[in-house]
C-alpha cells in the first residue's frame, strides 16, 4: 500500500507547530526538471509532525526551477519528513506501520530552496532514505 499525500493534509499541517533535531551535516542537492534521481540518507532527528520548534536541517535541496518532483522517505513506521520552502510554508508526511516505514509528497515544486528535516518518534533514532525523483 502506497501512502499518498492529499493538498488538505498540506493545508492543514502547515499551521502546527514542528520539531525536528538533528546533530548530523546537513547535504545540499540542486535539483531541475532533468536531474534523475537524487538520493539523500542520514540518521532520524527526534520528530513528529505536531511538535515544537524547528531545529538545524539534515538537509537542504535548491529546485532551480520549477519541477514535477517526489519526495520518497524510506526509514521505520515512525519516519517523518517535513520540507520547508523560502516563504516558510511546511509540508510533511509520516509514515505508519501500514506504509512498511515509506511515505511520499508529490507534486509541482516551484523554484526555491527547500529545507529538509527528518525524524522519528522512535527512541532508536533510525537510518533513512529519502530520494527526490522525477514524476515520470
């Protein structure tokens, strides 16, 4: 079962509160409409998607110019990934146990940098995969 992202759910989310930590070196990726596949790991912060303040960014992705993209988390059935874009609006998903520990948000991402923060609930701070791939 895939775990699709509704424009409701980014609506709705974009007014809580967030809190991510992370303690690692945040990767740069630059993105445009021809890049293949760009893949970034790490190690989860402590997150959720309802919780306090926004911490450092594991990573950051610079979208040269507007792109059909998806953001494809890959990490444990408590994975949160949340992107903040240059004008501050959030988006962020979580997986669940149903998802197998994935979770995706896909659409039109328009050009700008987007700050990359992933989490997890769990105490173990698990590893994830995030790739940013094209929609076709």
């Amino acid at each position: 079962m895939k775990l699709r992202l509704i424009s409701a759910f980014i609506t709705a989310t974009a007014s809580l509160p967030l809190m991510i930590s992370s303690v690692q070196a945040q990767a740069v990726a630059s993105v445009n409409s021809a890049s293949p596949v760009v893949t970034l790991q790490g190690t989860a912060g402590s997150a959720t998607c309802a919780m306090g303040a926004i911490d450092k960014p594991q990573h950051t992705v610079d979208m040269t110019e507007d792109s059909d993209r998806r953001f494809r988390i890959k990490g444990d059935s408590e994975t949160t990934l949340l992107l903040v874009n240059s004008q501050g609006k959030r988006f962020c998903v979580q997986t669940d146990s149903y998802s197998n520990g994935e979770a995706e948000l896909t659409g039109r991402w328009t050009r700008g940098t987007y700050k990359v923060f992933v989490g997890s609930k769990s105490a173990s701070k698990p590893a994830y995969k995030l790739s940013v791939l094209p929609l076709n």
